[in-house]
C-alpha cells in the first residue's frame, strides 16, 4: 500500500513512448512541486484517468454528445461527454486504486475530479477534501491543479504547493476529518444573550463577518474562538415580509446587544475585509465598530500578495474544512468579498 495514488488526465507524447504516466515536462515539474511539498515522488502510486493520448492531446477528443456518454458520469466539458469506448478505461483505473488502496487520492485538475467524484470546477473544490463516488467509491480525495496548467500559468504553482502540502498531512490516515466546532443558527433573543454572557467575557478576539444584500444585513456572524459561532439572521426567505424577527421589541433588542458587542473596545475583533463591513455597518445602520484589531483578509495578503484573497480560499489554505461551493445553497446573497 502506497499512501498516496496520483491521478493524471491522460498520456502526452512522452508519456505515449514510454506507456509509462508523468516522464514528459508536466511529470518532472509534478516531481519538482512534490519535492517542495516534502513528498518524495517514489513513495506515491501515479497514474491517469487515460492510459492513452488523445489526438492532438486534447482531452475533447474522447468527448462526444451525451447520447454517447458513459452513463451515470456528467458532462467533462460543457455540452462534451466522454464517449463509452473510453469506459474501459475507468475499470482500469478503478482497479488500480482498489490494488494501491491509499489513504489519499490526489487529482490533478478537472479530469480525475470528474471521473473520482462526478464533478467538475477544479479552482473551487481544490484544496479540500471529499469522498469518491464515481469509479471507486469511499476513497479521500483531494484534488489540485494540473501541473500542465501550472506550466502555463506560473501563479497557480504556491497555491498547488500548498495543496500538496496539505496531501503530506491527509496521507496520515484515510478517512475525512472535519474541524469539529458548534455553530448557533436560527437563535432566539435569550440564546444571543446567553451566548454573549457566557462566550465574551475573556474572549481575546471576536471574529465578525456581516453578509448584505443591497443596503440590508441579511445575517451577522460572531466568532469567540476557533471552535464555536453563533449567527444571527435578520432576514428570511422563508417568512411572510422575510424578517427573522416576528416581534419588533426582539429585532430592536437584538440590535441593541449587536451594536453594544461591536461598539465595545472589548474584546479585540477580526474581520475578513473589515473595511467594507465597518463602512457597511456605519451607512446602513449607524452602528460604529471600536476595537477592530485584525483582519484575515490584509493578514493573508501580507504573507503571499500574489495569491486568492476570497474566503473560499482562505478556507481551503488555513483550515480543513470542505469547500466553501458546497455550504451555500443560495447564491441570491452578494458581498464584495
Ligand atoms: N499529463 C497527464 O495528465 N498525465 C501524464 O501522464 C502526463 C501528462
């Protein structure tokens, strides 16, 4: 058993010579990004989705129109299926995942990803973990970008880095293992004040993040620390006039600890692009912020300014939760960041 399986697209025409996968220009700049990422290539189990080249190595060429698809595998490109001739291909690799029976599978790019979980959009699932459940289900995987996209766009290589560094650790056992931590949703006036009373008091920093829609806001998170949040709504769709609150003296009063927790020096607080929250707070609802002392937004920019700043990402690179595209069920709800 290896602890990791690698998942290319298909073979290039060096890989076509030696029908062996990754010994062209991607397979050695894989070799370089794994060494950086203290992975030693030759303690991993390498292969492709296609164990052959496509004509002019584009994948395209194995794509036809969903008549012809392989059934129960979506689109691969938008409107382009791959064609069942090509289904012989995922027994093989089903096979060989089952015979090295990693920990951690890792695909590169959108074509593993599609043929390992049935999905496609590698820049919003890489970085996190998921379970497999097309071609062999039940396995880790952790899908990053190609190293051929990375050849051609040098700015995607610190964040693959950072993605197979975090392979090394997810290497160490095979199941998911989510942050563990206790969220507060739908709360009533004397859960908040339960909670401020029980969670504020020696709290050394308060995370805050507001989401908006138009010059409203929807809902108020508050952090105390890494393992527990309480969400405030304000608004919901669900209700007849979409208000939370269904008695004024609530929603007024809820206001009220919101604005003294965020006017309060104490504790110290940390937004993600405080900027726009705080400016928000002060437009819309005259609600002025003291004691905004950090903001994981400007703190991340500082250490890699040529890398993604949105929360999704931030996400992926700091903690081991699942991406950010699958928590959000609505996308009607738009912030600058
Ligand atoms: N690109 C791949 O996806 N696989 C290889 O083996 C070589 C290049």
């Amino acid at each position: 058993m290896t602890n990791i399986t690698i998942i290319g697209e298909a073979y290039g025409e060096a890989e076509d010579k030696a029908k062996r996968p990754f010994v062209g220009a991607s397979g050695q700049e894989l070799s370089r990004m794994l060494n950086e990422a203290g992975i030693d290539r030759s303690d991993c189990f390498l292969t492709n989705v296609f164990n052959i080249r496509p004509p002019g190595n584009k994948i395209e060429a194995f794509c036809g129109p969903k008549a012809e698809a392989i059934p129960g595998f979506p689109a691969l490109i938008k409107g382009k299926h791959v064609r069942k001739e090509f289904e012989n291909e995922l027994y093989r690799l089903g096979d060989e995942v089952l015979s090295a029976d990693s920990n951690l599978v890792i695909c590169l790019g959108n074509t593993p990803l599609w043929a390992m979980a049935g999905q496609t959009g590698i820049s919003k699932l890489r970085g996190t973990t998921l379970v497999s459940s097309h071609t062999v289900s039940g396995y880790k995987l952790l899908p990053t970008y190609h190293p051929a996209a990375v050849l051609r766009q040098w700015e995607l290589r610190p964040t693959t880095i950072v993605d197979l560094m975090k392979a090394k650790r997810e290497a160490e056992y095979p199941e998911i293992r989510r942050p563990k931590r206790e969220i507060h949703i739908e709360p009533s006036l004397s859960d908040i004040r339960s909670f401020f009373n029980e969670y504020l008091p020696g709290c050394r920093c308060l995370g805050v993040d507001i989401e908006t829609s138009g010059n409203q806001i929807t809902c108020i998170g508050f952090s105390p620390g890494t393992n527990r949040a309480i969400v405030i709504p304000f608004v919901d769709s669900r209700r007849v006039g979409r208000n939370y609150w269904t008695n004024q003296a609530d929603e007024l009063a809820v206001w009220k600890l919101v604005a003294d927790v965020l006017g309060a020096a104490n504790p110290p607080k940390v937004f993600q692009n405080g900027v726009y929250d705080i400016a928000f707070l002060w437009r819309s609802y005259r609600i002025k912020v003291r004691g905004a002392q950090h903001d994981t937004m400007l703190l991340h920019h500082a250490l890699h300014p040529e890398a993604l700043k949105g929360l999704g990402y931030l996400g992926s690179v700091y903690t081991d939760e699942g991406s950010w595209k699958h928590m959000r069920k609505t996308s009607t709800i738009k912030r600058d960041e």
